[in-house]
C-alpha cells in the first residue's frame, strides 16, 4: 500500500509519521510518501491533504495539475482525508471567507464549512471528541479551526464540539476540523486506511 500526503504546506511530516505508525498497528506493508504533483496523486492508494492556508493550498494543487488529479482519483473511490484547510477544501459550500477570497474548492463533500470558526492562532486548544468509529476518546488540536455548519445528502457527522460537526465521512472521505496528526494517536490515520 501506498498513503501519499499532498506536500505544499502543513504538517506533512507528522502526517506521514501518523501514516507509517498507522500502518504498523494494522499490520499493513506499505509506505507513506510526498505527494507534490499529479503523477504522485495517480500513484497512491489513499491521500490526506493537510492543514494550511486553505486559498494558497488551492492555488498550489490548480498550478501542479493535482486539483484534477484529486478531484477524478476520490470520485474513482480512493479514500481521501482532509484535515483543518485540507476539510475546507473538501467542502461544496465554504462561506462567506471562501467567497471573499476567491478560493476553489474541491467540492468533493456535501458540507458547508466556516473557515476560522473557533478563532485565531492564539484561541487554538485540544478537546477530548467521541468519535463514531472509535472506542475511545481522540484528543483534536485544533488551530485556527474551522468548523462543518452543515451536511446533506451522503455527508455523516462523525464527531460534534461545541454544537458543531468536527468530524464529517462521505463515502472514501474524511473531513476533520482539526490536525489528527499532532495527537499521539494514530486511530484516525489508520481509519483513513481501512476505508
């Protein structure tokens, strides 16, 4: 197997080290590797794209041809994980930040999102969620977070803070509010794999 994490901001690092661990628990020979054009987005098995700056990550996955790429390789099945700007990318609906800035979305889920919902880089905590899926309790991270306000149609919420969808799955999708990559707990990496 090969996990790929889209490799042009966030914590990509820490996402393949999630990965690698992930892999080892399930007992899965494979690699997690670099995903940094559209050729690497055709090569994996499943894909994670990680938190940023949701305007600049789109503008880098439109120039390196990966956005397409993305777009045709989740609508074929393969499992995809958005994690914080990564979740809002996933979105079909993105708010009035969204539309200010002109950012594309994938539109890959049927959720809309509110970038920023649980403030700015200095309002970032951790909460304890219960996790559809889980038999424990996930520590998120959550940093300049957005928040899922809504899902229709395929789109289950699979984990609530605040009164607000953090955690969303739709079909081979994962859409998380917050970065599952800075907990010690690889549950959710290991998810994505399962899907």
């Amino acid at each position: 197997m090969k996990a790929g994490v889209v490799a042009v901001q966030g914590d990509v690092s820490e996402h393949i080290h999630a990965l690698e661990n992930a892999m080892h628990v399930l007992s899965i020979s494979g690699e997690a590797i670099r995903v940094r054009k559209a050729a690497d987005v055709l090569s994996v098995d499943s894909l994670i794209i990680p938190g940023g700056e949701s305007t600049t990550i789109s503008k880098l996955l439109k120039l390196s041809g990966m956005f397409d790429a993305i777009r045709k390789r989740a609508s074929e099945g393969m499992p995809l994980m958005g994690t914080c700007a990564g979740c809002i990318l996933l979105a079909k609906k993105g708010g009035e930040q969204v539309e200010k800035t002109s950012t594309e979305l994938l539109g890959l889920m049927d959720m809309g999102v509110d970038r920023n919902y649980f403030g700015r880089q200095r309002e970032s905590f951790e909460a304890s969620l219960s996790i559809d899926g889980l038999s424990r309790p996930f520590t998120g991270v959550f940093i300049r977070a957005p928040a899922i306000v809504e899902t229709w149609g395929r789109c289950k919420p699979l984990a609530e803070f605040a009164g607000r969808t953090a955690m969303a799955r739709q079909d081979n999708m994962l859409a998380l509010a917050f970065h599952p990559e800075l907990s010690a707990d690889s549950s959710l990496h290991a998810m994505l794999l399962n899907l």
